[in-house]
C-alpha cells in the first residue's frame, strides 16, 4: 500500500521508528533540594526549579532572567500541575510543570526550546580518588550521581558495562586524548548518538573533572570543579546541555522557513520524524509515494543536526530527484489550458 495511502488512515497503531535519539523522560519534572517544608523554603525552591527547567528546556543560563517571563517567575504556579515533597537524604522539593503551558509561556517570551527528542549519550566516566581508580559502569552505586545530573539537566545519559576489556580501553590517556578512537570503537555495541569521556580526579578534598564530547564530526570540551562527586558531576552535565542545546533549538527571530524534503517514508518513519521536527513546526505540504514535503522553520545547521539523530542522510544536489510540475486543473470550456505550476524546490533534502 501506498504510503500516501496510509496517511489517510488515522486509527492504525503506530510503532515508534527504532533510532539512537531518545525521548528525555521526566523532561517536566524537577527536584530541588531542600531544608524543611517551611512556605519560604517551599516558595525559593519552587523558583529554583523553574531556573533547572528553563535552563533544561532552552541551554541558555540567561534565559530565566528573560523580561518575558517575569510574570511567570512572579507567580511560578500558572505552569505547575502538582508539588511536593519528598523524603531524604537529602530531603526535595518535586515540582511537575505542566508541558503545555510551559512551552506557550516560553514561547510568548520569545525563547529557543530544545524538543524532548534529545542524542542518546555514552558516557565513559573514570573516578580517581584516595580509594584508587575507577570506571564507572552501568548498575554500579557511582552511577547514581550521574544518572541524577543527567536526569536534571535533561540529557539521555547511557553507561558502559565496565568489564575488563572496556577498563583496559577506558584510561586517563584515552579519555583525555584528542583521538577518539579507542574509545569509538568500544563504544559500537551501545549505539549512542554522542560519546561522552570524563575523567574525574579527587585532590584536597575537592573534585575536578576534565571532559570532552563528540558528536558527528564536532568536537566540545571544558573542565569543571565541585565539592563533591555528585557537584561535579551536575557541572559536567550542565557543560554539556549548554553545549549540545544551541546545535538543536529553533531561535525565534533567527530561524526562516525551509521545505525539507525526505524519501523512504513509510507509517512507522512518519511518526518518527513528526516527533523530531515538532520543535521545527514541521507541517506536511505534499506527499508523493514514498516522499514527503514538510515545511519547517529552523536553520539548515540545526535541521541537519536534528535529522541526523534518526540517522537520516542528506541526499547530494546531484541525485535529487526532479520534482513534477504541478498539473492544473483542466477547464470546462474551451478556454487554453495553463501551463502547469513549477513545483516547489526544497531547500534541503534527505533519505533514509
């Protein structure tokens, strides 16, 4: 059947299109520590869970300061479904933000939002401290600090097995090396969208922690301090949220209006891409076959980024397909008929 055909049909299931980008959960979600269940308490870590989610949502650390949302910082309930708390150590406040209002009050002030569809990351974290050295492996209780930055900061976070092998591949050189590729090639089974290597170091009572990302063919890196492991840990992950985030947002003011066109469409692809392109606007303008015409408002740069978590390739100018003019609609009478309508050219084209 015709994949235009299946459009139609709007009571099929759909299955979600396996692809390394994963969908953040718990985006809305934010816990803040805090020192009793006091209205004051309550009310400053509320507002400091609005700054986490602002942050999570744009990658812009000036963005919850922004005059568009200082009625929403007056009264930060307008966005909140539901609070509270939770017992520790340590104890939290839990704030649930209502996912609709919060993109239409960021929105209305103007800001960039990153989707919930975010790179999947590998992360390779070795701990040296007074105890010795050590990889930080899946299930492992050192993961736990990591898992709660990632969490916080909004990023997809997996962890290696820690096994001989990957202990063996995963040493302070490798990670603070400017070659990746030892640490690519261990990485093969995981199948992340992004490589994370950290090595973290305890020295006077305090932690710091050198770290590099690689994502495609780009490259971030940056060292951070903290008290503590789960401090550095939260500084490694904010790092990497302010880094990643400008590659994926769509900036209002700074985006324009594309037609993307992508072939090898199918159901379960559509509901994929109809995800990924949510932050874009993405809204079909035709369909041909097995090829689909959006149109978008974002950057190229950011598109091609966005498209490139569902593995998506960018198809050269040169194998393009010629798009089939438009026939119009033929007369009653016996009037000349029009020349058909050019069709529209797409910006940006791309297959799976």
């Amino acid at each position: 059947m015709r994949f235009c055909k299946f459009l139609l049909v709007s009571c099929l299931s759909v299955v979600s299109l396996v692809s390394q980008a994963e969908t953040v959960k718990g985006l809305y979600l934010v816990r803040e520590p805090v020192n009793g269940q006091s209205p004051e308490e309550r009310d400053q870590a509320t507002q400091r869970a609005l700054d986490t989610l602002v942050l999570r949502l744009t990658g812009d650390p000036k963005a919850a300061q922004s005059p568009g949302l200082a009625a929403i910082r007056k009264d930060p309930q307008q966005i909140i479904s539901q609070y509270g708390f939770e017992a520790g150590p340590p104890e939290v406040l839990k704030v649930d933000f209502d996912p609709g209002t919060t993109e239409q009050a960021l929105r209305r002030a103007g800001l960039a939002m990153w989707g919930a569809n975010r790179p999947s990351i590998l992360g390779w974290w070795l701990n040296d401290s007074t105890e010795g050295s050590s990889l930080v492996g899946d299930g492992q209780a050192s993961a736990a600090p990591l898992r709660r930055a990632a969490q916080h900061r909004g990023l997809p976070l997996r962890l290696p097995l820690a096994d001989l092998n990957e202990q063996i591949v995963a040493t302070a050189p490798n990670l603070e090396g400017a070659d990746p590729a030892p640490l690519h090639a261990a990485s093969e089974r995981y199948n992340a969208d992004a490589l994370l290597a950290v090595h973290a170091m305890e020295e006077g009572g305090q932690w710091q922690a050198k770290w590099q990302l690689w994502l495609g063919d780009k490259k971030e890196a940056g060292s951070v301090q903290g008290a503590d492991q789960a401090a550095v840990a939260d500084a490694v992950m904010l790092a990497v949220n302010e880094r990643l985030a400008p590659r994926f947002v769509a900036r209002p003011g700074a985006s324009s209006e594309q037609l993307l066109e992508v072939q090898g469409m199918n159901l379960e692809r559509y509901a994929s891409l109809g995800r990924l392109l949510e932050p874009f606007g993405g809204r079909v303008r035709s369909v041909d076959g097995d090829r689909i015409l959006y149109r978008v408002n974002g950057s190229v740069d950011q598109l091609r980024a966005q498209l490139s978590l569902a593995r998506l390739q960018e198809a050269p100018a040169g194998q393009a397909p010629v798009p089939a003019p438009v026939a119009p609609v033929q007369p009653t009478t016996g009037s000349p008929v029009p020349a058909a309508a050019p069709a529209p050219i797409p910006q940006l084209r791309f297959r799976w």
